[in-house]
C-alpha cells in the first residue's frame, strides 16, 4: 500500500436545495518522503483535499489512507489525535500568537505532541537563530512564514501540508521558502504537499497532481525534481 492513498473519494456539501459535489471519485497515490505540488483552477477541489488529509474534514464515501491508518474511518476523538501528533499545517496567512515570540510560538505547537523536535534547533534550522525573541510584528512577512513552517516542522509530524504558503509573499521571499520547504522534504524525509496556483514550480516536485473539476485530472512524476533556486516564473 502507498503512504498515502485516495480511493474513489466523493466530498459533497449541501447548500440549501442545492449539492456541491467538491471531490468527484478523486484517485492518487503518494510515497513517503515524497514532495508533491497540487495544481488547479479555484474550485477544482485542492484545498478539500488537504483538509481531508488533514482530518479537518470528512469524506462523503470513498476511502483514505494515511501511513497504514484509514483516516477517513476516524472519529472526532481520533481525528484530535491524528491532527496533533500527525500533521503539520502551514497556510497562507502566518496565524502566529501575536504576544508569544518566535521561539514561544513554536514551542506551543510541541506541547501537544508526543515525539516532537527541538523548537531552538528548529528556528536556527530556518534561519531564525537571530530573531527567535522576536514577536511577530517585529519579524517580515517571509520571517513570520518561516516561524509558521518551523511550528509545523517542530512537531515532526508524518505529513506537511501546505495551502498557498507563499501567496502573501513577494517573488524572493516566496522563493526563500519553497527551498526551505524542499530542504525539509529532502533531510528530514518528511512528506510534503504543497497546493498552489502557481504551475511553475512543478519542476522542484517527485509528483505534480493537476485538479480539475473535482478529480485528479493527471498525475506528472518527475524522475528528476530540480532546486527551486533554478525555477524563474
């Protein structure tokens, strides 16, 4: 069995009279260690995805696995369980604790898992050493998402998903943490998911999964992933 399976996955949502079908019999597979981008046109069911694999979310039918676990089995107790210990997230917007510093901000995310990693070692590793006192209104918009990948990367969790890390971010910035994101994937054998608008960075990616209407329209592996430092859009 691959580390994480989809298997016919159906997500609907029902506003008023009317059913929104989000995920329509979605497939893919995923190694573990692997780093892969979701691409696709708004409302093509990314971002469902992710919540779903994230436990935020739960399946209309259709089955989830996740390192040997069917997630999509999972009760809210269970699913608790699952989000803290198993998951790293890191969104679009920082959602960093504005009077806690850098170092306290990731220190919070390590209280609630059981075999997590050195918040200290962890800031320096993304390049925070210097500013690890520092509270979020004192810290750039790349250093604030590099404290919000560091709180997710701190938990050592199986799987880090990523919605649109770098859509709040100028060109360099955004640039700055794609690589740190590929640096973790690749010595930290952790898997990475990143979903994005941006199709240009599919190169830096093991797999490219394109959405479309609800389903994983193609599945692109890349036998030879490249430094997102050699990627211009």
């Amino acid at each position: 069995m691959a580390y994480i399976e989809f298997k016919n996955v159906v997500k609907e949502y029902q506003m008023g009279e009317v059913t929104i079908k989000a995920l329509d019999k979605t497939n893919f597979e995923i190694k573990q260690g692997e780093l892969v981008v979701i691409v696709g046109p708004s409302g093509a069911g990314k971002t469902t995805t992710l919540n779903i694999l994230g436990g935020m979310d739960n399946v209309t039918s259709g089955k989830v696995w996740v390192d040997g676990k069917e997630v999509s089995k999972l009760k809210n107790k269970e699913l608790v369980r699952y989000r803290r210990e198993d998951i790293g997230f890191v969104f679009q917007f920082y959602n960093l604790v504005q009077n806690l510093t850098a170092l306290e901000n990731v220190e919070l995310a390590t209280q609630i898992c059981k075999n997590s990693l050195s918040p200290e070692e962890i800031i320096k590793k993304v390049g925070l050493k210097d500013r690890m006192k520092n509270f979020p209104s004192q810290l750039s918009g790349g250093e604030q998402q590099r404290v919000a990948i560091a709180r997710a990367i701190a938990k050592n969790p199986k799987l880090l998903l990523c919605d649109e890390p770098t859509g709040a971010l100028d060109y360099k910035t955004g640039k700055q943490i794609l690589k740190l994101l590929q640096d973790t994937c690749r010595k930290e054998n952790m898997t990475v998911i990143i979903i994005t608008h941006n199709t240009a960075i599919a190169p830096m990616a093991d797999k490219v999964i394109h959405f479309k209407n609800g389903k994983a329209e193609k599945i692109e592996k890349n036998e030879h992933p490249i430094s997102i430092e050699q990627i211009e859009w």
